[in-house]
C-alpha cells in the first residue's frame, strides 16, 4: 500500500475486506489449513497423527514451543503445569458471586480477565520468561474455571484440583466428584475428551484466535488477549456452534421431520447449524476424527438419540444440491455436541470444553504476536459512510 502511495492527497489502493475473507493479518508457524483438501497440521504434523499418538498436554507444548518435547521436556512441562491447577480463593469468590444461572462462558471469560489482577507481572510482555509462567498458569487454570462454572450452575461445592490425575482426568474429577473418595474416571472417555482437546487446540486465524491477537497487538497481558477470545468464542457462528447443534436436533426430534427443516434452510429461514465453514470447503478433518471417538464414548456411555438423526441430516444434506453447490459439509461442531452430551455435559458447558482446548493455540499465536517485528497494532481502515460537516444545533435550541 505504501509503495503505491504518491503523496497525502493519493491514499493509494485500499481493500474493502469485511471479515478478512482475503487479507491476510500476519505470517504464522503454528497451524496449517488446506481448506480444499480438509488438511489440518500443528507445527506441521497432521492433525490425524497427533489425535492417534499424542496426547493434549504434549500437542500444547509443540504448539507453544514449535517443536516436539524430549522426554525431560515433557516431564518439566507436565510437572509446571499440574503445580499451577489451584486458583487464588479470590478468584472462587468472585466466580461465586455470579447469579445462579449465569452462562459459564461469561463466568471464565470473567475470571480469565480477573486473573490480570492477581498477576500484575503479567503486563511485562516482552520477557520470554515472565511469558512462559503466564502460559503455564494459563493453560493449567482454564480446567479448573471452567470446572467450577459447571458446579456453579449446579448449586454444587466447587471441587480443587487433584494433581495425581493426569490433565484431563483432573477436569473431570473437578465436574463431577461427589464425595470424599478419589474420583476414578473411564479412561476410554479421559482418551474421548484428550482427543476432543487436541481437536480443538488451534486453528489458525479464526475470529477468535484474531480477536486474541487484535486485543493482544495493543501489548496487553495475555489474560486480557485470552479473555477476548473466550469472548468472541462465545457466539453462535463461532464455539457457540456446538451448544446451537443440540437444539436444532432436539427441536427437530425425530427423522420424519428433517426434509421440512432442509426446505427451511434452503429458503433462508435458519442455517444448518455444525455446516459449513470460512475455510474448509471439503470434509473438515476434525470431523472425521470426532466421529470416530463418538463411537468410542458411546461404547461405554450407550448411544444418543440424537445421533440417529445428526447421521440422516448429514446424509440428506451431503446429496442436496443447495449444500453441494456451496460445499457445506459438517464441521468440527456437527458430533461434538454428541459427545460432550454423552459425557452428560448441559449445551451450555460445551463451548467452555472449547475454550479450555483452545486455550494453547490462543498463547501460541499470542506469544508468536508479541515477538513478531513486523506486528503493529491492529487498526483495520474503514470506508466512512456517515455525513460530513454538519453544524451542531444546542439541545436548547433543538428540543
Ligand atoms: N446452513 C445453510 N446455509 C449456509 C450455511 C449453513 N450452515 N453456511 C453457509 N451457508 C450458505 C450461506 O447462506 C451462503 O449462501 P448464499 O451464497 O446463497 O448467500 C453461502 O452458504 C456462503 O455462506 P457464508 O455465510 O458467506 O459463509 P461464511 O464463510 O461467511 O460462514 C460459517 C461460515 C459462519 C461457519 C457458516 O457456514 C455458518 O454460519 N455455519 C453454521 C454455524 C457453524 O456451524 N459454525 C461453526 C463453524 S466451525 C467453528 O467455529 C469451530
């Protein structure tokens, strides 16, 4: 733009690009998306690769790190992260205070940015250290406060970590703990939710992961840039997708019913909620990979009804021609829903188990912002379409 600029009265070309569909806002290392092919990689590896092999504690440190941990960097971060689970009990009275049935997604959003408080330290962004223990402090809280939103909802204690549980097992003994006694998870759905996690881990510059790095290219703490994208997570067409899913299939309830609802999205009346995305104009990966692990919860926890009727939608509306023609196929949110409800999650927690898996991507592209040379603040043009010059009138003399 500036090459092209003459003098000040030539502003030179500028892009009318309303939701970014073809501006790009910075070079990034972490994640690669091939839309047309349904390729998804982390640093480089296929997404399949690591949701077979990996696990998400190891997939946040390729993802913040860039590269695969040795086994002593593995043990060091597994061992960072569990010591930094507990929240200051601060922290747990200001989640209290929320009103009974307040969203958990505004309860973490919330308690995310309060974190910023309780760590001022936090604001000194350009010390890689001071960086890495606001990541792990990250990454290690997210569980816990999304945990203690979902018994809040419940009218229930809110339960401490426990760190012989790995990550993952952890949250789940947060949730659902009921008494004194260890809580003992299945470990085929600890594996179910671990691979939900790393599904979920990044995703290169989604309106979240943008809303991150817009907020964060002001130089804030991370907690302030994390709370923004909880934030932007929060809405319908973005991680509130999953939540919409649910109710669209429960509204629809039962096979019978699905050709009336087709002829309804196809005549503008509402989308097809789980369908279609900015990106993937092919089969997105993730989905694939979600379907597989549904059959693995479901194993343990029975089948859900629902999931009868999201296979017959699919299959009606991947030979329909208004979805052909657009190449709209399932997203990540299409089975998600499935899954966290199998795992007997209310629709209202499901976007918070995307934030907690989100939440290394969002530092990887945070600490990958406040190192980059080249980022300045993000301060989009607009094309003014307002009046000019006007002369104000005193509410005097108007009224
Ligand atoms: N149902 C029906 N029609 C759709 C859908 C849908 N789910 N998605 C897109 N379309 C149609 C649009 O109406 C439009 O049709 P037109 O050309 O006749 O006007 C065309 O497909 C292109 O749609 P856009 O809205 O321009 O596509 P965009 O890339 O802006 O939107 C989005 C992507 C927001 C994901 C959209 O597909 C959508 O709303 N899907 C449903 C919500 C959803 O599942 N979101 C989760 C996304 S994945 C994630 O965030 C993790």
């Amino acid at each position: 733009l500036g090459k092209i600029k003459s003098d000040d009265e030539q502003p030179g070309l500028a892009v009318y690009d309303p939701g970014f569909t073809n501006t790009a806002s910075c070079r990034s290392s972490v994640t690669y998306i091939d839309g047309d092919k349904g390729i998804l990689e982390y640093r480089g590896y296929p997404i399949e690769q690591l949701a077979e092999h990996s696990n998400f504690l190891e997939v946040a440190y390729l993802l913040i790190h860039g590269e695969l941990p040795t086994k002593e960097q593995y043990e060091a971060w597994e061992h960072e992260i569990t010591f930094h689970t507990f929240v200051h009990e601060n922290v747990k009275s200001l989640m209290q205070g929320f009103r009974y049935d307040a969203h958990p997604m505004g309860m973490l959003m919330a308690s995310v940015g309060a974190l910023s408080t309780f760590y001022p330290a936090a604001g000194n962004i350009h010390d890689a250290d001071n960086r890495h223990m606001q990541i792990v402090r990250m990454i290690a809280k997210m569980p816990t406060l999304g945990a203690w939103s979902f018994r809040h909802a419940q009218g229930k204690p809110y339960v401490y970590p426990d760190n012989d549980l790995s990550y993952t097992a952890n949250f789940l003994s947060m949730l659902f703990k009921m008494s004194e006694s260890k809580y003992q998870p299945d470990e085929r759905l600890v594996k179910a939710l671990d691979v939900l996690f790393i599904l979920h881990a990044d995703h290169e510059q989604n309106c979240s992961a943008n809303a991150v790095r817009s907020v964060g290219s002001s130089q804030v703490d991370p907690y302030s840039s994390v709370a923004a994208g909880i934030g932007a997570l929060f809405g319908p067409l973005h991680g509130g997708a999953n939540e919409a899913v649910l109710r669209m299939l429960r509204r629809i309830g039962s096979k019978e019913n699905i050709p009336a609802f087709i002829e309804g999205v196809k005549n503008g009346d509402e989308r097809l909620m789980g369908f279609g995305h900015r990106v993937y104009k092919n089969y997105d990966p993730r989905a694939r990979i979600i379907k597989k692990a549904a059959d693995d919860v479901f194993e343990v926890t029975g089948v859900n009804p629902l999931l009868e009727i999201a296979q017959e939608l699919e299959k009606i509306a991947l030979e329909d021609e208004y979805f052909v023609k657009r190449k709209l196929y399932p997203n990540v949110d299409f089975y998600s829903g499935l899954i966290y409800e199998a795992l007997e999650f209310p629709p209202e927690m499901f976007t918070v188990l995307f934030a907690i898996g989100r939440t290394p991507g969002w530092l990887a592209q945070w600490n990958e912002l406040v190192q980059d040379k080249e980022q300045k603040i993000a301060r989009p043009k607009q094309i003014y379409t307002g009046d000019r010059g006007l002369t104000f009138t005193p509410a005097a003399e108007r009224w």
